[in-house]
C-alpha cells in the first residue's frame, strides 16, 4: 500500500513537471515569435493605411512572420523589401524582388499653397519643398502610397503614370 502510494506520488510528481516543461517551452517559442515580430515592424513605416491588405502595420508585421509576402507595403516601397529580405534571409524570394511603381504622384504647380503638410505625411520623404513655397515630388522616390493625397487641403495632389528611366 505504501509502494503503490509512493509510486502515484511519484507520477504526479513527474506529470507535472512535464507539464511545467512543456510551459516553458512554449513561452519561449512565443517570445522568439513575438521578437520576429518585434523586428520586422520596426521596419514598416507605421503609416497604420492598411494599403497591405492588412488593418494596421503589426498585423502585416505578424503575417510576414507567418510566411506573408513582403513586398505588399507600398508606403514602404523597395526599401522596405530589400530590409525585410535582409532580416528575414528570404533573399531570393520571387514575389519580393522587384516592386516598380505603376503611379507616382504629381503636384499640380500652379495650385501648391505651400503649407507643406504633404512633406509631413510622406513616408519616403519622396517629397521637397518648404513652407510657404511650390513643393515638387521626387518620382524616382515616390512609391505612389497615396498618402499625401488626402492630406493636400486644396487637391492639387494627383496619381500619375512613371516608368523609371
Ligand atoms: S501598407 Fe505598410 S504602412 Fe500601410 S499599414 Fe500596411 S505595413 Fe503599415
Ligand atoms: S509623394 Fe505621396 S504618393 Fe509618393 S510616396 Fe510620398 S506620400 Fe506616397
Ligand atoms: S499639401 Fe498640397 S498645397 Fe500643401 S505643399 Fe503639399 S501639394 Fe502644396
């Protein structure tokens, strides 16, 4: 009777350490995920546009970990591919290597205020001018995110078509 109970204490015993380890594994499996994570976010823009398809930068950060392609960030452009590649040795990753804007964005010269709050919103400083001066963007910079658009107040941004010389 004595042995039996010593050796169902000893199982308890073991299960539960067993149970502790597998705990312990898990959080670290979880922690390195949330560290990729971590890492590839920092690359994004954090322009929260959800032109990737997705709600927010940190969910697309989650979905690249998870296998997303990379090149769905336009606020970030080839840039961004090129660091993402780096972080995460997917290289030679086909759907990654080239993303050529099909749309740039143009400023209408004769309409530009000058208040600069197009500079302030791009996230590829794609844009020069300063205040109070006609600003003019850098097609060869633009991935044609679309963000200064609506932050113009007087319209006088436009998409159009660019082929890199
Ligand atoms: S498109 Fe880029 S900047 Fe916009 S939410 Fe997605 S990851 Fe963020
Ligand atoms: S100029 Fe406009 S469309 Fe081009 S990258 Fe900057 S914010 Fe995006
Ligand atoms: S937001 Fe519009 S008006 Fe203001 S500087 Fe940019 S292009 Fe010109």
């Amino acid at each position: 009777m004595t042995a039996a109970l010593a050796l169902g204490g000893l199982g308890l015993v073991v299960a539960l350490l067993l149970s502790i380890a597998r705990a312990v594994l898990a959080s670290k499996e979880r922690g390195s995920e949330g560290a990729v994570v971590d890492a590839v976010d920092a690359l994004l823009p954090q322009s929260q546009c959800a032109q990737c398809g997705y709600p927010g930068c940190r969910p697309y950060a989650q979905a690249v970990s998870a296998g997303e392609r990379l090149d769905l960030c336009r606020p970030g452009g080839p840039n961004t591919v090129a660091k993402l590649q780096a972080l995460l040795g997917r290289e030679r990753e086909p759907a990654a290597v080239a993303q050529t804007p099909e749309l740039v964005a143009r400023i209408i010269e004769r309409q530009c205020v000058g208040c600069a709050r197009c500079i302030e919103v791009c996230p590829v400083d794609a844009i020069a001018g300063a205040p109070n001066y006609l600003h003019a963007v850098l097609a060869e910079h633009c991935t044609g995110c679309e963000l200064c658009v609506p932050a113009c107040p007087v319209d006088c941004i436009e998409l159009v078509a660019w082929t890199p010389k």
